[in-house]
C-alpha cells in the first residue's frame, strides 16, 4: 500500500467515525470545517505532524506512518468524539483567511465573517489614506486585529476584550506574527478603556440570544460564553456598542459589525438605522457596515 493510499485510508476510516458520531450523537462541526471528511483530514495531518497541505505522493516527501502513530490518531478521534470539544482546541490551532493562530479555551474559536470583508477588501471604499487607527473590539485571541494589520500595513491596531484570559492567547498570536510595533491590546469593558478615537471599527461580539444559547451544541458551550451570550435578543451588547461608539469615531469612521443569524431581531432593534449589507460566503445579511453619521442619526431617533 502507498503512502497515499495509507493516508487516504486513515483519513476515510476517521471520517467514517466523525461522521456517526455527528448522526447518533450531535457531534458538530463548524469550527473551522463543516464536514466531517474535511476535519478528518484535519486532525489526521495534524497528529502525524504533517501540514494541511500535504503532498500526498511518496516522492513528494519521505514520510513513514507507524502502528504508533496510528493509534494516535485513533485516540484523538476518540477523544474528539468523547470530550465533544472543537477541533482547533484540540490542535491548539485555528485558520483564518489563510492564517494560523493560536487558541485555546480561554477565548473563542476565531471564525468570523469579517475576516473575509478584511480579505476581499470589500470594506476599501469606505476608507482612506487617512485611515490610520483601527479598533477590533471583542478581540478574542486577536485573529481579526492581526488580520486588520496585515491588511493595512500602515495602520495601528488596537485590540480590546472585556477577558483578560483571552487577551493572553492575543498576546501569543501577535507574537506570533511579529506585530509588536504596531498592536496594543487592553482590557476594557465596552469602550471603557479605550483611549481615543478610531477611522474603522471591527466588532464580532456576543450576539447569540438565549433562546439559541439553551440549543448550541457542546462543542459551542465549551467555548467562553461570555463570548456568544447576546442576552435575550441578542442585541445587549450591540445596543450599548452603538450607543457609545460615535464617541470613539472619526468623523468618517466607519464601524464593521457580525450579527450572525440575528437579523431579525437586529431589525426589531434598530429599525430607522441606515445599514450596508456586506457579502460574505454564510450570505448577505450577516456582517453589516455603518458610518458614524449613520448611528448618530439612529441615537437620536431613540
């Protein structure tokens, strides 16, 4: 049998097994695959210690895959299945856009949707030259404020949290990265130790409602739920954010913000507030835009 077909054959028997696991027990997927072939593949490479990428063919590389090393995947499979956790807690590694970052249970699994605005660069229009100071509200492990920084190579970035503990994860990751000199990260409460005003905010903050909280799935409710819990409608954090942010905006700042699957109650919440919807792959009405002038004029109307 040929390294391919040995890989191949780990990764389908895993599969097969994630796979049930998801049918007869609710195992989910979604934090960082969506399938179970794909997280397969995943946690097979990542326990052999082979990249993602993997060339397959035996002279591509000089790989040897033991009975050891088998077993180990094995574990790991069964350890996924048993302890329910997400995969990248598991790894100790989460992917965005492309880039690796390090996470734990101390912050969120990174999977926003605004990485990718970040990435198409379908926010551009609404920045300038001038656009010289970003805040990532929410930050987590940081994953968006380093990705804002390597977008905008010119910009400074301030990363914020509300969680201590998961600034010490961001604090790895812009290591990681190299990003020392142009990345601050502080712990504040809302806008509560922000020092000053910003051209463009990220926020992908608690949102999800507690009629969804009671049905996440476990890998979800091994997360933070500082992280996820919007409250009753979801919009207990976004309410307060809005309120305050026309404070911490240039006049034309603009303010990028993940909702999820709550537009429905974003609406009902804000029903006179100006909104650009931004594409993203989960559809066109998750991540929102709004300019200072926007939410200044919603204020006064509430």
């Amino acid at each position: 049998m040929t390294l391919q077909e040995r890989l191949s054959a780990l990764i389908a028997d895993s599969a097969k097994k994630l796979e049930l696991a998801h049918l007869q027990e609710g195992l989910s997927f979604g934090h960082g695959t969506n399938n179970a072939q794909d997280e397969a593949a995943w946690l097979v490479l990542w326990r052999l210690g082979l990249p993602l990428d993997t060339d397959f063919t035996d002279e591509a590389r000089d790989i040897v895959v033991l009975e050891e090393d088998i077993r180990k995947v094995e574990q790991l499979i069964s350890k996924r299945i048993s302890t329910r956790k997400p995969a990248a807690y598991l790894t100790q590694e989460a992917w965005l856009e492309g880039v690796s970052f390090y996470v734990d249970e101390r912050a969120i699994v990174p999977r926003s949707l605004i990485a990718e605005v970040l990435a198409t660069g379908s926010i551009d229009p609404w920045l300038s030259a001038n656009t010289k100071h970003v805040l990532d509200m929410c930050t987590g492990n940081g994953s968006l404020a380093i990705l804002a920084a390597l977008a905008f190579p010119e910009v400074k970035v301030l990363g914020s949290d509300i969680s201590a503990e998961a600034l010490e994860v961001a604090v790895i990751n812009v290591d990681r990265h190299g990003l020392q000199e142009r990345m601050t990260l502080v712990v504040s409460d809302g806008f509560q130790n922000v020092p000053h005003k910003f051209d463009l905010i990220l926020c992908n903050p608690p949102y999800v409602n507690s009629q969804s909280m009671m049905a996440l799935p476990k890998e979800y409710v091994s997360e933070p739920a500082l992280a996820l819990d919007g409250g009753p409608d979801g919009m207990r954090f976004i309410t307060r954010l809005l309120r305050e942010a026309p404070n911490y905006m240039q006049e034309d700042a603009v303010l990028v913000l993940e909702i999820g699957n709550e537009r429905d109650f974003f609406e009902t919440a804000f029903p006179q507030l100006d909104v650009v919807w931004l594409t993203t792959s989960a559809g066109d009405d998750q991540v929102l835009l709004l300019t200072r002038q926007a939410i200044i004029l919603n204020n006064h109307h509430t």
